[in-house]
C-alpha cells in the first residue's frame, strides 16, 4: 500500500491514517525509523533485549527507552501534530518532561536541520500539535524520540489534504557512542539536544545513542552484545558509571571484544566529565579523578600490549566556570555545548581517517 | 536569641533549630533573604499583593513565586540540607522540577561563587541532603529559591556541631529587571541560572527579578507598583508578552512612570528573543517581529520626546543556530549564556556610567 501511494503520488495520509478534525493520522510504523543499532523486534527498543538475556535488567529496561531514535519523513502539510504514548508515569527532577517523554522536530533548510517545534508530553497519552503555519512546500522532516522513556505507540498528525511519506535516512554510516546517563541526553533541554543527536545534524553522521542511565559499567554481557554490532566506530564514553576498580577491571575486555571482532575500526574512549557536585564534595571528586585516571590507564596498557586503532580524548568538558550541569552531575545544555567544544572536532578528525 | 549567638559564638544551630538525626534545622527566615524589590508581609513573596490590589490576578499570583530570592548564611557544617514546602502540585513540561521547585547551593571560594549542590524537590514537601562530605572551615553559602513556585517554609539543616548564622548582601546596589517568563527564568536548569541570578554572581550588583510569566505586559498598575521601587537602574525585558499593539500602548506610560519618580535612573530596555518557534511558524514570526520593532520605535519615540538616560540593547540574543531554547520559546541555558553574551557588557557599562 505504502509503495503504491508513493508511485500515484496520492496523498498517503488518506490511506494510512485515521483523520481527527481536519488532521489526519499516520503511524509512525510506516515512516522511516532511524538511530536503531540493529533492527529488533519492538520497533521503539534500541536493543532486542530478548536476545541478550543474561545482560542486567536495569540494562534491559533501559534499552527500551527511545534515545537518539527519531523518525524521518516528508510532508507538504502546514502543520505537524503527533499523539504518543509512553510507559512510564515517572520523569526525574533534573530533566524536563520534554526531553523526558516528548517529541523534538527538526525540519531541514538549506542543507541544514533547523529546530522546528516540540511535542510537550501531557501524562503518558498525549496529543499535541507539533509546529503549525508553516509555509506551503515539501519539508524534510526528523522527529526526535523520548530520551528516557519507552514509546507504546505513535502516530504523525498532518493536514487532511497534504501527503506524508517516509523519507531515506539523511545520516551516513554508522557510529556507536556507548555510555552513561550524559550519552542517553541527562540533562540535555529536548531529544534533539542529546550530544549524540547533535553530532549527527552538524557531521551528516550517524551515531547510535546507547547511553544507559547509571548502567553504563561496560559489563560483560554488554561489551558482548556490543560486538555484535558491526559499526564504522565505537565510541566509549562510559567512565561515569562503574566505580574506579571497575574500569580497571572491565575496559581491557570490552575494548579488546570490539577489536577482536572489528579489526581496523577505530576505537574511541572519552574520559568522564568532571562532576560540578565534586566542586565541595571530597567523596565524588575523589571517584572521578579516580574514575578518570583508570580509564586513562588502561588505555595506556592496551595502546601498550599493541591494540591498534585506538584513541582518547580528553579536556576541560564543562568549561571552567562549573555552570555547565543541571544538578552537578548532569550536563545541562551549555555544558553539552562545551563536550561538544572538546569533542567533535577530535572525533571527527579521527573518523576521517577513517573514511567515515 | 540570635544576636547572643553570635556574640557568644555558640553554635546557633542549637538554640535555633530541631534537631533530626544529626542534622539540626533552622528556619530560613532566621538568616538572611536577598534579592527582594522592597520588604513584604509575606516574608517569601517578591511583592505585596495585597498593597497593589489592581494588578491583574495571573500577575499578583506570579509574584508570590520566589524567583531571583535566595537564602545568605555562613555555615561550618561538612553537609547542608533543606527542608521546604511549595503551594503548587505541578510542573511545566519546559522546565526540570528543580528549576520549578528546587534549590540551588553556590558557596564562595576565592572571591567566586562556585555551585555547590541541588535540593532536588520530590513533590511538595522535601527533605534533601543538598551537599555532603566537605572540607572543614566556614562557608559563604547563596541558596536560589524556587523560580516557579511559592514557598510555604524553608529550613536549612546543618550538622549537630556546627555553627549556622546570617551573613550579609553579598550583592551591592540594585536594579530591577522587569519582564516576562524569560526573566522569571524558564528554562534555565536550576534557579541559579536564571539569567538576572547569574549577572548578579559574575557581576557583584543585585539585580532583582521581577519577571511574570505571560504577564509581564507593562499593565498599568504594574507599571505604577514597579515605580513605588526605589532602584540605581531599571530593565525592561518586557516586549515578550504584550501584543504588538500593547507595546504601542503602554511603553511610554511605563518609562515615563518610572523616568518622572526617579530623574536620572538609567532606563535600560531590551528587545525581545527571535523566538525559535517562528523558524517555520509564520504567524509566531510575524509577532515577534513585531514586538520588537515597536518596543524599538517606542523607545526612539521616547528619545525624541527628550527622555534622558534611556537606552536600548539589541542583537542575536539567542546566536544563530536556532538550537538556543527549549520550547521554541524559552531559552535553555545555551541560549541564555548566548543572551549574557550579548546583554552583560552593555548593561554593566552603562551602569558604570552611573556609579553603579
């Protein structure tokens, strides 16, 4: 049906969706999904948690969560509603509930994706209209996900006599960022500020989020799923969440999984941010010093025992004015804008060499 | 009872407070509240609404939120927490709960205030351990008020054997900043990054946030209460709510208010944010454009009329790749630190000019 109304140019909203007023609409299902590791069989779960079962639950659970996936289409309609609905009745107090369980869409103009409007979640059913007014014209669009919560279902809403239609993914290869709370998006403002998501819209990139909030402990089920993942680049930015015996314990092995099955794929650790709740707390600075000092040891050892393809960066990641989180642990906004500043480029460089 | 305590230099936290576990607590109202336009009944309200019954009902109610209000104290404690209750069960969909109904902890190292700890609100009534495990010694400590809520009561709590008193203003002078849910501070991370707070720690001056969300539409028993407010300079960041034609209206009555109680007071006003919600929507665009363009002539208007010390700041407040809000509408704290970049400079050369 999709294919037939693609090649009429008939308006598929009138075959798909479900028209409410005078919006009609279309589930997502029939979209373009994008941002996913590997195809599994929830559409919205990042990983198939089924098939890794031995990984922790807490892993699992947060692999159901919708990070950095985001459905891409096109539409000549002037507005854009979604209804959605999420899991979990919960947000945290240090994010909003739009980055929380709400929509973020990005249309693109002139080459370039420009905020266009967000979903604000009511409870865990919404209906909400996205962006509205819009000038007449096909818009190529790409709506960001929740970043801490599981999609149940959704649908794009758009005006009854426009078309919508599944668009081709505008992110080129494909590149693995594995961490913690701060890659999943804790404390970006909405989905799309993510670092991860970020990077993707200024590289043409495509990087995968796999942050695990408070989970990223490179475990060992983890680093074996992760091999399972055939990527253009892996990067490990997962020195937040495992304790400073545990990196030393654990990086060896998920480094040298990946490198094993992926020989010539360059390998990137980032160290942990320094924590801003450590600025008069002797407790927490002594973990990430400790956290960021055995990470930046073990990759010493396997640069030394000849693992090739390997990099780290590092840097003053929030700044130097300790604005730069929600809550002292969490970036908010201008401190991902800072990561940013010490990251992409470094990472770009290397991924050039790369061919990616 | 308190001045005996500072004289005796016996620890005040025992002869203030309760004690819980070993954690004693003192009623915030025992230290000291700044960032207050003028003394009020309502020890936590930002004005008394009961002098100014005319104001509309949305305003009156806005300025029993504490935005901009904070608690000065000096401690010794290695931990401080807080117990506080707010009046309103809910939150915005823009805005983190900490932002909304949370505290937010700097302590001066240096001759700098440094961010220190969060008191992350669950609903309600909170109980929050806001920072732990210090170094021993004195503390300067500055904790933000909710930006989005009334406070009911507030405790500090300190450790059994320490000593907790009221320090002074640290902030010298004062000038208000009168204006919209932009001022108020959504949607910074935390209180403290509302942007009228964060001028005032790089700055030294007291600026108080008298910002209404929606509301700060210039009405005219607003603009007579704001004139009742003895201030060394005043800011209107005030063309955000108003319609257009409102502007047009009710610029000149306010400056001309203000301009005639306080001869040779700086008037400084700013044009609004380019809301990013108009990047597609025309109409949003369309008024945007609008507010500014007769909050600009307004103020040439006001110029010609021969009203002196009046000034007027402009630019790209939220830089130029749209990714500076939250909602569309409200900046994140990317897009405030961008409108510091613009406003800080001018404000404090032009207070300077002033002896301010």
């Amino acid at each position: 049906m999709l294919l037939f109304c693609l090649f009429t140019m008939a308006p598929i909203s009138y075959l798909l969706g479900q028209q409410i007023g005078n919006v009609v609409y279309v589930d997502a299902k029939e979209l373009t999904l994008i941002g996913k590791a590997n195809p599994t069989p929830h559409h919205y779960h990042r990983i198939d948690t089924l098939q890794y079962q031995t990984m922790p639950a807490a892993v699992k659970k947060l692999f159901t969560n919708s990070a950095g996936l985001a459905i891409v289409f096109k539409t000549n309609s002037n507005t854009i509603s979604a209804r959605w609905t999420t899991a979990n009745p919960k947000t945290s107090s240090n994010m909003t509930a739009i980055a929380h369980k709400g929509l973020d869409l990005y249309i693109k103009r002139d080459g370039e994706w420009i905020f266009a409007g967000v979903g604000r979640p009511t409870v865990n059913s919404t209906t909400a209209q996205v962006v509205q007014n819009m000038e007449d014209g096909e818009k190529e669009c790409l709506l960001y996900l929740p970043l801490y919560d599981e999609i149940k279902s959704l649908e794009i809403g758009v005006a009854e006599d426009s078309f919508i239609e599944p668009s081709v993914n505008p992110f080129r290869k494909k590149v693995l960022i594995y961490g913690s709370s701060i890659t999943q998006g804790a404390s970006a403002s909405r989905p799309g500020m993510a670092y991860p998501a970020r990077l993707s819209r200024k590289s043409g990139i495509n990087f995968i989020n796999l942050g695990l909030s408070g989970n990223g402990k490179m475990h060992q089920p983890v680093a074996d799923m992760l091999a399972d993942i055939e990527a253009d680049a892996y990067i490990l930015d997962c020195a937040a969440n495992p304790s400073p015996d545990e990196i030393s314990q654990r990086t060896g092995y998920l480094v040298k999984t990946i490198r094993n099955r992926y020989p010539g794929a360059p390998i990137i650790m980032i160290q942990s941010v320094v924590r801003e709740g450590g600025n008069f707390d002797v407790k927490v600075k002594e973990r990430v010093t400790g956290q960021n000092k055995n990470f930046k040891h073990e990759f010493e050892k396997l640069k030394s025992a000849g693992i090739k393809d390997l990099y780290f960066i590092e840097g003053e990641l929030l700044g130097t004015d300790h604005e730069g989180t929600t809550d002292g642990v969490h970036p908010n906004d201008l401190g991902f804008d800072r990561i940013l500043d010490v990251i992409e480029n470094p990472i770009l460089e290397i991924l050039r060499q790369y061919g990616v």
